[in-house]
C-alpha cells in the first residue's frame, strides 16, 4: 500500500515494459533522412524509462500528493489571498473558442474573445470607479510600474520634470517601493503612527512640488482600513501629485467602497487573487490597471475599443507609454475572472467582501487571547499576530509556522510586514467554512499551549512531512530541482 510518507521511487523502469500499444503501421514509412539534416537523426534509441500506464499514473500522482494547494487544505497565506479556484472557470477558459484562438488571428475572426475583455474591463470600471482600464499587465506589480510610467509620462507632458519622487508608507506590500524604483523614482517612506495608519503629519511634511505619486495599499499589510483616505488623497493632490491605489487585495472593500471615489487616480488588481485566477505556483497572473480621465492619454497601446463594425485595437495612442505586454495579456485568467464576475454578480461580489472580513474578525478574536496582537482593531481582509511572547518562552514564529505543517495546514505569510516583531500574517478568505476556521484556530492555540509546555515538539517541528526543516538559504540558493540518478564513480 502506498502511504504518502514514503521515500518516492523513481526508479521504476523495467525492461520491455510499454505504456501504450498502437497498431502496425499502415502507411509508408518516411524517410527520415530525406526530411532531416543528419545530425538531427539518431543513431541509438532514447533512454527512456520503461514503464506501464499504470505506472507513471501512481508515479505522477504521488508527486501531486506531496503538494499543498487550495483544493487539499487550508492555506492562510496572508496578503496572497489562497482562496478557492471555483472549477466552473476553469471549464469556460478551456472553451473552443477561448483556448484554442492564436494572438496573431485576425480581429475580425476574435470578435467574442475582444467581447470578453471589452466586458471585463467595462465591470472593473464599474467595480473601482475609474474611468478606463487596461487588461495588459501580467500581475501586481506590473500593473504597480506600468501605472507608475502612467504618472511619469502625465507629469513631463506637463513640463513637471522635476517630480522625481513616489512616497510609500511603511505599511505598503513591498512591492510598491520595488516598483517605484524600477519605474526610476526615489522612494520616500511614510511612517505609520500608533494605530498602524499613515501618519498625517509625517504625510504633510514630506509632500512637495518634487512629489510624482503616493502609492497607498488599502487595506495596509497589516489588513487596516487607512481612516484617513480622503485626507491622504487631498494632501498628495494638493501638491500636485497623483494618487495610486494598490488594490491587489480588493476582497476587502469590494461592493463597499471605490478607489476611484475615494479620490484616488489609478488602481491596480489583481485578478489572480480577488477574481480567483489561480496562483502561487509562478503560474501566469493579471494586473489590470484602472485610471482616471487625465491618465488615458498615456494608457498601453493598443487600447482596445468597441466601434459599429465591433471590436478593434487602436494603436493611434500618441502619448502612450507604449506596449507593456505582447499580444492580448494574460487572457485565460482575464476569461477566469470574467466567469467568476458574471457568476457571482453585484449582490455575489458584496457578500465575498463581508465574508472576507468577518472571517478574518472572527479569528483575530478567536486568537487574540493566545498571541499578541499589536494592532488591536477591526481589520478587513487579514491580521497580523506576534509571536513575541512566545519568542520569549523559546519558540519563534518560524517554529510554529513549522509545526503548523504537521496539523495539514500552509503556514500564514510570516516576518511581514516589518513593523511586527515576529510577524503571522492571517488571511482565511471568505471561502473557508467557520469548521475550517475553527480547526486552523484549536491548531494555533494547541501550539500556543505546546511552547508553553513542551517548547521542544514545536522547536523541533515538522514531524509527520516528508522532508524535515530545510536549510531555507541553501533550498533558494542551490535548489536541486531535478532529480538524477547516481552516477558510479570509476
Ligand atoms: C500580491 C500583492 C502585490 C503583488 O502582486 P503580484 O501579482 O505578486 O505581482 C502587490 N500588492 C499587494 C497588496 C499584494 O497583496
């Protein structure tokens, strides 16, 4: 019997053993060396494991089980919201008519596909109260640096070159001050004041006619609310500057309130989070940008428009920034979204954000007895716990996110954001039931108990996977990702 725990082989070939069975040839044969340089022709067979049907299934299969995705666990992974892929969208992105188009066809045989992505755009419009949007950015922080060119290119038509500046608050994902530089701006950090929002004051200080932008993450990486939205926006306009909105984890304010009418010029989403593209295996992203009418001019080209002979890509941008991805974007989570959208509707699209945020309440309290909780208030999507006290008793956050592993559970995203010593950053997602919730909380809390009685079994944590603790800085400098057979020294 297998058990998921055992060693895998991968040895498994034996002699003449086949996988598949096909017909004799009843055709002439070609000629290979007619068709091909002979080079290219071999000489000896491949070295090819031998192996039945049966086999590679067991084989690929047991491999999958040594992964943990969303559709096997829990997976809390704060300020990524891992939330459920629902499989309705998968059976629209594998449609005919969407899956098998190529980028260079003809617009006029892609009517439906160019339907699809006007409709889409046209509901973020809606749903971010911007007033066009582009579906080219690939993820987050693309669409953070293509807004960033946006502004840039808005404030030199203007003659304002000297706007060299984007202020971040310390709270900001740290994507934000890594796409403001690669985007050529200095980054200047806000800090935050003692309830974790931007600090006003320090705002006002540092604002000026240098300023180009203020990217603000709302909710902040600490999953509060900045009270002072309206504020914000006011004081970074009042100097001239525009206002950027990360919105990657809209499932926090969707349905109840608007980046653009809290005052804010651009926005970014991300669709493989809030609009349930799958992620977090490298797979593709989408980072759509929304922006207000001053923007449009410097929008990527081509934009797509909606005429009476259809739909068509217009490339007569003059002021654009130019491409900022090749042919349609990430069109099969642009068609993942879409479906999710349309199935959810406005009144679905609401109680995703209620959900998300009183899921995220209801552990905070659920927890808050057991950990310490630096920034005790409603958060939205996520919270961030400390472990300090527990650091204090011997174990550190890294070893109970350790020891979450063996109870079947992803870790919270740890050591984040920086203004919490010994960060958990929790983010259940409105999908999960309250029984989840419940399981993941008497898991924390057992571990709560067990650095307090028995430090050691978390210390040494993990005890039931495969592999035990890595060396983390070998395991992401010198991954060995390939598995190869030893090779006899003679
Ligand atoms: C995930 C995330 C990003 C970056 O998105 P990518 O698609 O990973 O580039 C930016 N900001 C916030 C708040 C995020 O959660």
């Amino acid at each position: 019997m297998h058990n998921d725990n055992q060693p895998l082989i991968f040895e498994l070939s034996t002699e003449g053993r086949v996988g598949y069975s096909l017909s004799e040839l009843d055709v002439p044969a070609v000629d290979l060396a007619a068709i091909l340089p002979s080079e290219f022709i071999r000489t000896e067979e491949a070295e090819l494991p031998e192996v039945s049907e049966l086999d590679i299934m067991r084989h690929y299969t047991a491999l999958s089980r040594r992964n943990h995705g969303v559709d096997s666990g829990f997976y809390p992974l704060g300020s990524c919201t891992m939330k459920y892929n629902p499989k309705i969208n998968e059976s629209v992105a594998r449609f005919a008519g969407f899956a098998n188009i190529h980028p260079l066809q003809d617009e006029s045989t892609v009517q439906g596909a160019l339907e699809l992505m006007y409709d889409l755009q046209e509901h973020l419009i809606e749903i971010t109260g911007m007033d066009e949007v582009t579906l080219q950015p690939a993820a987050g922080a693309h669409g953070e640096w293509t807004a960033l060119m946006m502004i840039r290119a808005f404030h030199e038509a203007n003659g304002d070159f000297q706007r060299t500046k984007v202020l971040v608050p310390d709270s900001a994902h740290g994507t934000n001050p890594a796409s403001a530089t690669v985007a050529g701006f200095d980054t200047v950090t806000v800090k935050s004041d003692e309830n974790g929002l931007v600090d006003l004051e320090d705002l006002r200080r540092l604002v000026g006619d240098d300023t180009a932008a203020l990217m603000l993450t709302n909710p902040n990486t600490l999953g509060l609310f900045e009270e002072h939205i309206l504020d914000i926006a006011e004081i970074v306009h009042s100097v001239g500057g525009k206002v950027y909105y990360d919105g990657a984890n809209l499932n926090a304010v969707m349905s109840k309130a608007r980046p653009g009418d809290m005052g804010f010029d651009c926005v970014h989403l991300n669709l493989h989070k809030t609009f349930t593209g799958p992620h977090g295996g490298g797979g593709p992203g989408s980072g759509p940008v929304g922006v207000k009418a001053d923007l449009i001019p410097y929008l990527p080209k081509p934009v797509l428009v909606k005429t009476e002979e259809g739909y068509h890509f217009d490339y007569d941008r003059p002021q654009s920034i130019g491409r900022v991805k090749p042919f349609y974007g990430n069109f099969g989570i642009n068609v993942r979204a879409y479906t999710y959208i349309r199935s959810m509707g406005p009144d679905g699209l609401k109680a995703v954000t209620e959900n998300a945020v009183i899921n995220a309440n209801y552990m905070m309290r659920r927890l808050e007895p057991y950990f310490d909780l630096p920034y005790n208030r409603h958060c939205k999507h996520e919270f961030v716990l400390s472990g300090s006290r527990q650091k204090k008793l011997g174990a550190r956050t890294l070893d109970m996110a350790k020891r979450l592993l063996d109870f079947g559970y992803h870790p919270p995203t740890t050591y984040f954001p920086l203004n919490v010593e010994e960060g958990l950053m929790i983010e259940p997602t409105e999908t999960e039931s309250k029984e989840t919730l419940d399981a993941f909380c008497d898991a924390m809390i057992q571990i709560a108990k067990e650095v307090e009685e028995t430090p050691e079994v978390v210390q040494n944590a993990p005890h039931t996977t495969v592999i035990g603790r890595l060396d983390e800085t070998r395991a992401a400098r010198n991954p060995v990702l390939r598995y190869e057979r030893e090779t006899v020294e003679v």
